[in-house]
C-alpha cells in the first residue's frame, strides 16, 4: 500500500469506500460476479456433489480401505487375452465397421503389415498356394515351419542387400510336368528372382541350370 508524504490529501480524502464501490472493484479485478441467488446454487451444489463423495459414517468403501494391487506386464496380458476372447463378436464387428468405413486406411495399414513382416507374409502365401496343390504333409513339425519361415527371411534379407529380388523357390516344383514336389524345408531353394522366373516349373535332374 502506498504511503502519503505529510500533508498530502489522498484522492478519497480519507473517506471509506462504499459498498456499490466495493462491488465495482471487485468485479473488475475476478472479471464476474456472481448475483446472490447463483452464488447460493453454486454452493449447494458443491455440498450435494461432497455428499456423493464422501463416505458415511460406518460406510465400508467398494476396496474395504485396501489399495489396488499393481499387476504384472504377464498379468495384463493374461487379461486382455481373456477379454478378447470373451468379446470376439464385439472386436470382428467394430474392426470390420472401422474397415468398411476407412478404406484407405484399412489399405495403407495393411500396406505398412506387409513391409514390416515381407518374410512371414512371403511364407505364408508360399503356403497357401502349396495347400491348394495339396502338397504340404501334415507330418511336418513345429522346426520343419521354422526352417521354411527362416528360409523365406533370408530371401529378404538377400533382397535388402542386393538390391534386386531374391525369391524362395521349390526345387521339385509343386506343379511339374513329370514331376512334383512337396512344401518342405529340403525342398525349397533361395535363388535370385530372375532365374526363378526363368525356371518357372522345370525341374532337371536334382538341381535347375539355367542356360
């Protein structure tokens, strides 16, 4: 608070504020002032919100004063797995209401999955075509998927450092002239994709030799 020099009269003159003038500064300074009745509303608002808030005496709370237990990143997991499981019908139908409802982004999404996962995407279109020739056993292992998967990540690998395709290539072709052969790990070659478009499904003796 300033102070006056002796003798100086200040611009009140020494008199006391009034009260309309009181409620001018005031609202100047807050930018709004309440009338009494919205005041009034404003706090018992606040006292029915409190009450919904706060616990009775006696009352027990939903977590009986325990604290929540802090779950492992498995645990979570576990959950999440369990919930989806027991909502498929609910996932499917969103996903496929996102789906019909965002098609360029459902197609740019499935985009960047192929790029990100060429090999596995590459394996299992090998596959597919294989069953549809009926020419994958049922007698291969959980190593024998392996090798073929591995197989394929090579293929990609090779094309990355290259710079020119490299494609997995079965050596007894799945549907030859003569012969056939079968969706297995012994049977499948990693070549430059030119000369297994070349080869397309010849199959001279144990190995193909372009000329």
């Amino acid at each position: 608070m300033a102070k006056f020099s002796k003798g100086h009269e200040p611009w009140n003159k020494g008199k006391a504020w009034s009260d309309e003038m009181k409620a001018k500064m005031s609202a100047s300074k807050i930018g709004h002032r309440h009338t009494p009745e919205v005041e009034a509303k404003i706090v018992d608002n606040l006292l029915k919100v409190g009450v919904k808030t706060r616990f009775a005496k006696g009352q027990v709370p939903h977590n009986k004063g325990i604290k929540c237990p802090r779950y492992t990143k498995e645990e979570i997991k576990a959950h999440q797995k369990a919930w989806r499981d027991k909502n498929k019908d609910k996932i499917n139908a969103n996903n496929k209401k996102w789906r019909k409802e965002n098609p360029e982004a459902f197609k740019a999404m499935q985009k960047r999955t192929r790029e990100k996962n060429s090999a596995r995407v590459n394996a299992a279109n090998n596959k597919r075509r294989a069953d549809k020739l009926n020419r994958t056993p049922k007698w291969l292992t959980k190593d024998d998927l392996w090798l073929i998967k591995e197989a394929h990540e090579l293929a990609v690998l090779r094309t990355k450092l290259f710079g020119f395709d490299w494609h997995v290539d079965h050596t007894i072709p799945l549907k030859g002239k003569n012969v056939s052969g079968l969706h297995v790990p012994n049977n499948l070659q990693v070549i430059e994709g030119k000369l297994n478009i070349m080869k397309n499904n010849k199959f001279e003796g144990e190995t193909f030799c372009p000329q």
